[in-house]
C-alpha cells in the first residue's frame, strides 16, 4: 500500500495482517437498534476494543464496521509510527501540510445515484441509546464546506440525523468552523453546498479533526498525516468542493438557509444525551459509493468517539499552553473537559495565564497546571499535587461568563455558558517555609540487590 492509496480498506487489510486479534467480524445478522451498540459495550466493559465488521445488518443491504479507531494502537498503524509517538505525528503533520490532488475518477464513483433515486433509508437504521431519537443517526460523517471568503475547505465531522429519503438534521455545535461558514451563506441569503464523507482511513479522520485557523485546509493536513497528497475528486454540483477518492460514500447537497429542524435527543460523547435541539437541515442531492460500499459508524460516548477527537484536542492544548508559557512540557486531557498541564515553571503567574489561554476553548472547563515532576496523566499524583502544593484560597479560581458547550450536561441552559475551574497546583518558586522532600540516598538505593534479596541468585 503507498500513502496515497490509503483508505478504509486498505487499512482494514493492513489490521487483518498486522493485528489481527483487532478485527472481529461478526457473520451473523445484527440488529441496528441498540444491538451493534451493545455488542461494543459489552466487549469494551471486557476491556476489549476491537473493529466490528457486521457482514449482515437487519434491512441494510450493506456491511457495516464501527469502532476503527477505538484503540491507541490502530491510530499508531493508521499513521505509521509507534504508540508514544501518536501525538509528535500528529504536530509533525500539522506543521509539514501536504496539498491534496486532483483525479479525474474515484472509486467513490463507482455507483452514482440523483435526485429521486437517493434514498438514505438504504443506511443500517443505527441507534445507540434508550433515550435517543427514533430516527436513525450517520455518526462517522465527515462534512465539507468552502468558506465563501476565502474558499478554504474545512472538514469536520457532524452527527447526522436521517429524517427523509433525502434529508438530514446537521448537529453544529456554535463557534465551530462550519457554523461561521453557515453564518456567512445566511448573510447573503445562499445555500452552503456541502459534501458528506462516509467510510475513512483513521488519517483522514484525525486530519478531518485538527483544529487550527480557519485559514488552514484540512485536506492539507490529511496529506501531511499521510505524507503524501490525499488523491481527491471534485463533486458534481459543486466542482470546487473536494472528496477523497476512495472514500466509501459520499453525499452530494446542500445545507439550506434559514431552515431548521427538530433534531436529537442524542446521547453524547460525555456519557449524557443532549436533548432536543434546532439544527440546520441538509439536503443530499446525489448520493456516490463504491460498488460493493462498507458502511462506517461510530457508536456514540464510547471509547472511539474519545479516542478520535484525543489527538487534535491534545495539539490545540498543547499549542495555546505553550503560547501562554513556553515551558509547558506536557498536556494531558484526562476526562472530558479537563485538561492537566505539565509546567516547567519560570514565575508564578504562568499557571494562571495557561488558565486563562485553556478555558477560552469551549472544551476546556477544568485546567490543573502541576509541576513537570508530576505525570499529567497519572490522577493520584495530580490529585496529590492539588493537595500538597495548593492553597486553595489563593491557588483555585472559579471564573464566569465564558463560552462551553451545550453538550455539557451540568449547563444550567442549553446555550453551554456556566462557569470554569482553574487550579494551580504547583508549588510557589520561592516556598513560603522551608519544605524537603523525602529523599533515601541515592547511593544507598544503588546499592540494593533485588535478586539477591527474593534469593534468586
Ligand atoms: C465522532 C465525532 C462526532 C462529532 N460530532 C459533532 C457534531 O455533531 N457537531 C459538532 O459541531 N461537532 C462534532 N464533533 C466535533 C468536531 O467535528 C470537531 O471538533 C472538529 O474538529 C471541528 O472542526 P473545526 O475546528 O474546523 O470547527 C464530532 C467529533 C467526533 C470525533
């Protein structure tokens, strides 16, 4: 396989060959409602997390495979490099952007349907949870749009609900890339064409993820992750909007101005359901697969959705943390919404103004900076730090009034405006009374022969 063959096949291959213990294909015929989703449960409950390929879905005449990224270690194959080395690939890419390149055929074209012969009632009639909507949900959906500005595409992924033979409520959660790219078609009173990916190697899905300036084309990043020019083809009703060109489906539409519909509820990546909501309606003028297409699905709150959005959260983190105090070593997001930094502390005022960079984002409503002797990752020694090196009448800061998300459940209104916690859990430069830490002699240590000690010499 060379970089720019890449695609979900591909790598399903490629985890057949290397990991095979990844890939569970399940023969028998499954239910879309609630089952596929409980088969993941239940095997994630057993600390496993493999791919599920379901060859034979209830009235879907397709094969569906969900959970591809739910591991560490897929998205390592996916990018070609080691488990530590996640998310240095992922800085890598975003800082080496490849352009993609135009082709003139995709395999994404291999079946191309319009207008009346679209029917996405074709899709497994997926839904995850007891309180969802009775409609089914596309979760692994991949929405491209073109900012009417300056013509940068922007990816994103978008939970989609499916509400006709044609339509789709788009869930877009305010401040994103494609809520302004939507706020400037109503401006002038046009439509957002748009494309819908369906079926995606993991590096195009964490590509689809980064979040940088607007200004950034995420197909750019997708070739960096990649190392190679994403092949794309152009789409029918809008030629300046590309797709990639082996994805499995694609839909072809628009979002339409002014139009809304009733949407959710949905269970989300939180573990909660957000309720009823008023989103944008999408309509899918040509639907484009591949032959004999696999289905792709995320099931919603578990361990993909997480580990999906991970690497791009952690590099947005890490980048504005670094901005407020170059000696940030590490960030960590180690729940949702709470991200721990690592800090090599040159004065006392940097915890706060990493604070401050962090809570702008709307996922960020807990930032812990501790010292860079403590693993962000570790939460007995975070937990430690806050006790031991904080006084929390001068150390802890709740602030108001800052934007957060809708999806956070505590949100008095569904508007996500609440309030945040910053912790400084470092310790003071200059120590107010004189502390030592516990300290054997080094020497002593090295002198200490476990073997012989257990009587194994
Ligand atoms: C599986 C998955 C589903 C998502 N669903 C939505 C969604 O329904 N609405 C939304 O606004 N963001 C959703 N997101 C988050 C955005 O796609 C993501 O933050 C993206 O990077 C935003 O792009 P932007 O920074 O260009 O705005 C989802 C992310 C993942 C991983």
């Amino acid at each position: 396989m060379t970089p720019s063959s890449a695609d979900l096949r591909s790598f399903l291959a490629q985890v057949r060959s290397a990991r095979p213990s990844d890939l569970l294909e399940v023969a028998r015929e499954v239910d879309p409602n609630h089952e596929t989703a409980a088969i993941l449960a239940v095997l994630e409950a057993r600390q496993r997390s493999p791919i599920l390929y379901f060859h034979r879905v209830r009235g879907c005449e397709w094969p569906l495979v969900t959970n591809v990224c739910g591991s560490l270690g897929r998205l390592a194959l996916g990018l070609g490099c080691g488990l530590k080395e996640v998310a240095a690939r992922y800085a890598d890419a975003a800082h080496r952007p490849i352009a993609p390149v135009v082709v003139e055929q995709g395999s994404v074209h291999e079946v191309v349907l319009e207008h009346d012969a679209v029917d996405l009632h074709r899709f497994p009639a997926l839904r995850y949870h007891e309180d969802d909507a009775p409609q089914p949900y596309l979760t692994a959906a991949i929405v491209v749009a073109r900012d009417p500005d300056d013509g940068v595409t922007n990816l994103s992924y978008h939970r989609l609900m499916i509400a006709s033979r044609n339509t789709t409520g788009i869930y877009i959660e305010p401040g994103r890339h494609l809520d302004g790219i939507v706020a400037k078609h109503a401006a002038r009173g046009t439509d957002v064409p748009v494309a819908v990916v369906l079926g995606t190697h993991p590096a195009w899905s964490l590509g689809a993820l980064y979040s940088g300036p607007a200004a950034t084309d995420e197909y750019d990043v997708i070739g960096g992750m990649l190392g190679a020019p994403l092949p794309v083809v152009r789409c029918h009703h809008d030629p300046a909007l590309r797709v990639p060109a082996s994805a499995e489906f694609v839909l072809e539409g628009r979002i339409a101005v002014g139009e809304r519909m009733d949407e959710g509820p949905f269970g989300e990546f939180t573990g909660f359901g957000t309720g009823r909501t008023h989103t944008p309606v999408l309509h899918v003028e040509r639907m484009c697969h591949r032959a004999q297409p696999i289905v792709q699905d995320i099931v919603s709150g578990h361990l993909e959705h997480l580990m999906l959005s991970m690497p791009a959260l952690e590099h947005r983190a890490l980048r504005d943390a670094k901005a407020a105090a170059p000696g940030v070593v590490k960030v960590a997001l180690v729940a949702p919404l709470t991200v721990v930094v690592a800090l090599r502390k040159h004065d006392d005022e940097e915890p706060a103004r990493i604070a401050d960079a962090l809570l702008r984002d709307v996922y960020g409503k807990i930032v812990i900076v501790v010292d860079d002797d403590v693993e962000p990752t570790d939460l007995a020694r975070v937990l430690g730090a806050v006790a031991l090196s904080c006084q929390p009448h001068e150390q802890l800061r709740v602030v108001q009034g800052l934007r957060g998300t809708p999806l956070d459940p505590s949100c008095p209104d569904d508007r996500g405006q609440g309030s945040k916690l910053a912790i400084d859990a470092t310790r003071p430069l200059r120590p107010r009374r004189a502390v030592t830490r516990n300290r054997i002699p080094q020497a002593v240590l090295d002198r200490i022969d476990v073997a012989e000690l257990l009587g194994k010499k």
